[in-house]
C-alpha cells in the first residue's frame, strides 16, 4: 500500500500538466517522432502489442500492474493498476511510454523489488522536458532542461528496465551489468545520427540523437549482442567460446530464447551438431528462463516460486562449453551461429501469436575454422 500512495502523489501531480500527445512533436521532431512511432517503446500497449496482451490475458485477466512500465501515462494509471477501471484506448495509453512521459521522468527511485519512476511537477500550461542538449533553443511549445544527470548517466532508463521482482521474490528481470550498475544503455541504443533535432535547425546541429530504440527486433544489432570463437582442441573435442559484449545479461526479458548452433560438416554433409531437435537439448548453450511453482510446475513469472530453467550469462562475462565430437578430419568445417528469438517458438504457440515479426527467428554472430 505504500507504494500505491507514492503512486498517487505522483499520478496527482501528473494531471495538473496537460498531455501532449507524441503526434504533437512531430510538428517540430520530424525525425525522432518517425523513429520513436516504429520503436518498441511506442508499441508497447495492449493496443499494439499482441505478445504483451496475450501474457497479461493469461496472468491478470482483470487488473493491469503491467501499466507501470507499458502505459505509464495513463490518466487514470492507479485505478488500471488495481483493476477499478480497464484499459481503453485514449491518447495517453496509445502513446504506450510516450515522449511526454519519457522526458519528464525527473528522478529514479530504487527499490529493493521495482525501480520507481518520478515525475517532474511542472504546473500551468507549458510542460519542462529534460534532454542533454548544449544551450537548447527556446520552443513556444515546452521549456527544456539540459542540467538533469539522469538522462546522461542513463539512470532514466531504469525505472522500466531495471530488476523486477515477483510477489515470491522471484527475479523475473535484471537489466544491471555485471559488477550490479547501469551501463551506458544510451551510448548503444541512441546512437548520434546526421542532421538537426528539429526541422526548422536554428541552431545549426551536426547530428541528433536516434529514438529507434533497436533491440532483439534488429538484425544489425543481434550481430553485436555475443562474440562466438571455435578451438580444436585434440581430435575429439572442440570449444565453444561465448561472450556477452552487451550491458547487460544475455536474458532480460525471460520469454526470449537465444542459442549458439555449432555443427561440423564433411563434404557439404552435417556430421554432427550440439542438438537434434530443439535447442534446450544443449542446456550449456540456450540461454533462456523457465518459471516454476511449488508443485514444479511450468508456470509464468508472476506465479512463479523458483526457476525450473535457467541460463544466463552477465555484462561482458564469458563462457567457454567443450564437446565431444566424432573423430575429426583434415577439411572438416566447425561453425557456430547466434540465434534469437523474439519468444520461444514453443510459447509462441500456445499463445496463437500471429504477428509474423514475432515468430521471426533472428540470424546474428557466425563464426568457423576449417580443421587442420
Ligand atoms: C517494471 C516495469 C515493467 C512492468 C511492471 C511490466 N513490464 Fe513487461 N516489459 C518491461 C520492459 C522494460 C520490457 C522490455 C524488456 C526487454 O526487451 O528485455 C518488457 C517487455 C515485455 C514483454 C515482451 C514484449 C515484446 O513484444 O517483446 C512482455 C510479453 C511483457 N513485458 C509482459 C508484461 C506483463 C504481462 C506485465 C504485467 C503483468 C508486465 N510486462 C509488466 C517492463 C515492465
Ligand atoms: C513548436 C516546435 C516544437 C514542438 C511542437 C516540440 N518541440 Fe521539443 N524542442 C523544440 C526546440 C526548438 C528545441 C530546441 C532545439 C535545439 O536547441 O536545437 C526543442 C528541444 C526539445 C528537447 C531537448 C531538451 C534538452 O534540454 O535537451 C526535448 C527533450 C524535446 N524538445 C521534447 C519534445 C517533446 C516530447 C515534444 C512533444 C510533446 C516536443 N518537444 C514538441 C521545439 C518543439
Ligand atoms: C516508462 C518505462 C520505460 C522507460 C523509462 C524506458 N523503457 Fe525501454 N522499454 C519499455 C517497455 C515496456 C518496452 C517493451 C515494449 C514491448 O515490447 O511491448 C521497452 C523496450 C525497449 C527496447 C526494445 C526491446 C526490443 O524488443 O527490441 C529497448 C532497446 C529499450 N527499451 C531501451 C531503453 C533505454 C535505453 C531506455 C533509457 C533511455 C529506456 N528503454 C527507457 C519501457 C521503458
Ligand atoms: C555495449 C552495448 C550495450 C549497452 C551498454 C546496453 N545494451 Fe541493450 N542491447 C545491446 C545489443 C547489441 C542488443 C541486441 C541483442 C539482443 O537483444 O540479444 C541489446 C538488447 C537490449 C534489449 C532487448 C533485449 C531483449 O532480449 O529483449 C533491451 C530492452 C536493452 N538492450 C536495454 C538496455 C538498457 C536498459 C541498457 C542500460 C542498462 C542497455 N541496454 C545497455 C547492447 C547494449
Ligand atoms: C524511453 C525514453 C524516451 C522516449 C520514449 C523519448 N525520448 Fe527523447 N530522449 C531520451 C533520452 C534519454 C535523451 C537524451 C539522449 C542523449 O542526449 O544522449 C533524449 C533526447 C531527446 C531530444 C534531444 C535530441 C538531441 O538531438 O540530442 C529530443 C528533441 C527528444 N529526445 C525528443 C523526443 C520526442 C519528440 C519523443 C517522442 C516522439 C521522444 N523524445 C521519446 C529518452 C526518450
């Protein structure tokens, strides 16, 4: 309940501040509005999302906590939390984490089982937004403010994506890297791109900063998520070197799968490779979380009472796995790719997920050695 009352001081203060919707900026941000409408962030409402939707159908059929992270500028945000009223499709909801709401978050307040966002309080009629803009130009629309640290040291990011417990302290997420801080998420998800940050440029800028936001959904990104290296190391057995260059775990969000696929081929024929079927068949190299209850059963994370499966591999840490193989021979190709999904395809599949881009199975990092 304590929690709900820091909520509502904030969900109070939130409607003195009229919303501006993400469609409004466009006017100026020509660029960051295109981009941020195609990112994740944008798409994150039950409205957009089909995977989102079908979780929480199946976890909270009548109230929606998800809101605090989903659809964070809901007006009515506590009474969605608790169930009093359902979602519907307003502005502020569509907007999923909005511009409005992103650039006003004005402090990140840790806790030991949800990070917690705060909200810039900012009455009458023209709303403050933070960014890290050298001497911002004036706008007849907001007022900026370039002096909070948080959205250079990317504290502001945290709030959503940092650890998440469950009701049975449980750990569902983590986004800290590997010595337990935040890394620099903005150095590699808003990379500096050429040309103003607004349309009409008064200020002459080179280059703006990026809103897609690119994750798992990128190709080009998955390509920078591991590093995969190959060894022989005597005529039975190889080694498979994996290395998380991310900021973060492997797993955040725990319904994903990613997996390294290692075969060794003869003459254009596969002779052997580190699973038949499915990968979890190689424990050592699917990185994934399954959720379990007492009775140890497969359950979703917020029912969960412990781990039935996990594997995971921190911030630029590294994980070495040997296999046994057939005797090798001269010519013989060993090679290694990354592989990720969105969702588990078998998940996928219980849930009747239609959306395509969601059953994608995403090609990253390969690597390969010809034996000597
Ligand atoms: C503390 C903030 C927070 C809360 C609360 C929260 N989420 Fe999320 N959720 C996130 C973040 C951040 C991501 C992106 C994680 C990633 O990609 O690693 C995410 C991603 C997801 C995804 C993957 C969506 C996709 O298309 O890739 C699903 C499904 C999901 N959440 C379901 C839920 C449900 C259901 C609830 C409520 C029961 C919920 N979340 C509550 C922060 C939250
Ligand atoms: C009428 C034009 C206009 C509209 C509409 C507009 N802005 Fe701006 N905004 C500006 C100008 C001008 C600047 C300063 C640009 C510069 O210095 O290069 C700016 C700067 C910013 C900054 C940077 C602040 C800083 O200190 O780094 C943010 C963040 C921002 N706008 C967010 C928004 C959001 C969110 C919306 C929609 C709700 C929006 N803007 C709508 C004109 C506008
Ligand atoms: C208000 C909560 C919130 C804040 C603040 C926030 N995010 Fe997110 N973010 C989310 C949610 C929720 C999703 C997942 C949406 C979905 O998949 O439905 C997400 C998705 C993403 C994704 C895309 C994941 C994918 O599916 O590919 C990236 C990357 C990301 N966030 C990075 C960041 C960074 C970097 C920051 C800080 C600058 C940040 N986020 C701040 C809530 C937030
Ligand atoms: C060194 C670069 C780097 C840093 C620092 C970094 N990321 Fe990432 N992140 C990546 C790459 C590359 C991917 C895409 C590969 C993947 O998702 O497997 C990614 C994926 C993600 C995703 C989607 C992952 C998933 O499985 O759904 C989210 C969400 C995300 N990052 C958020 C953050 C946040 C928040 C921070 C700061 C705490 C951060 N990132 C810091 C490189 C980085
Ligand atoms: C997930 C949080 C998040 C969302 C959503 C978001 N922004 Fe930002 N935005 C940031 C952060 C963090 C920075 C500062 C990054 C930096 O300068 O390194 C930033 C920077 C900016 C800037 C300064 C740009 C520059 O050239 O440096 C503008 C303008 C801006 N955002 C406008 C918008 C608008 C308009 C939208 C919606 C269409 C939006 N933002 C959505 C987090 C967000």
């Amino acid at each position: 309940m304590k929690i709900f009352g820091i909520f509502f001081i904030l969900f109070l203060s939130f409607l003195s501040a009229k919303y501006l919707d993400t469609k409004s900026c466009a006017e100026c941000h020509e660029m960051i509005h295109y981009e941020h409408t195609h990112s994740m962030h944008h798409n994150s409402s039950l409205f957009k999302d089909e995977f989102h939707r079908k979780i929480k159908e199946k976890t909270y059929p009548n109230s929606y906590l998800c809101a605090l992270c989903h659809t964070p500028a809901a007006k009515n945000l506590r009474a969605v939390i608790t169930g009093k009223e359902q979602p519907s499709q307003t502005k502020e909801q569509s907007d999923g984490v909005s511009c409005f709401y992103c650039h006003q978050i004005n402090k990140v307040l840790i806790t030991k089982h949800e990070n917690i966002n705060f909200y810039a309080f900012s009455p009458g009629s023209k709303p403050k937004f933070f960014g890290n803009l050298k001497n911002p130009d004036t706008s007849d629309k907001h007022k900026s403010d370039s002096t909070n640290k948080i959205y250079k040291n990317s504290q502001v990011c945290m709030g959503c994506h940092g650890k998440k417990f469950n009701k049975y302290d449980v750990e569902i997420c983590n986004g800290l890297d590997e010595k337990g801080k935040t890394s620099d998420c903005i150095s590699c998800h808003m990379p500096k791109f050429p040309g103003g940050t607004t349309k009409l440029n008064k200020r002459g800028r080179e280059e703006y900063t990026s809103h897609e936001f690119l994750g798992i959904r990128s190709d080009e990104m998955i390509q920078k998520a591991v590093e995969l290296s190959l060894k022989v190391l005597d005529k039975n057995s190889i080694q498979l070197t994996i290395k998380n260059k991310m900021g973060h775990s492997i797993i955040m969000q725990p319904m994903r799968l990613k997996f390294a696929q290692t075969e060794i081929v003869r003459f254009g024929k596969v002779v052997w490779k580190n699973f038949k079927k499915y990968p979890i068949e190689d424990k050592k190299a699917t990185f994934t979380i399954l959720f379990k209850n007492n009775d140890g059963k497969q359950v979703l994370p917020p029912s969960a009472t412990g781990y039935k499966y996990k594997n995971n591999l921190k911030a630029n840490q590294a994980k070495e796995i040997v296999y046994k193989v057939p005797e090798l021979q001269k010519g013989d190709i060993i090679k290694s790719t990354w592989i990720s999904y969105v969702l588990r395809p078998a998940l996928a599949k219980t849930l009747k997920i239609t959306d395509r881009e969601m059953l994608k199975k995403y090609i990253g990092t390969k690597t390969k050695i010809v034996v000597k």
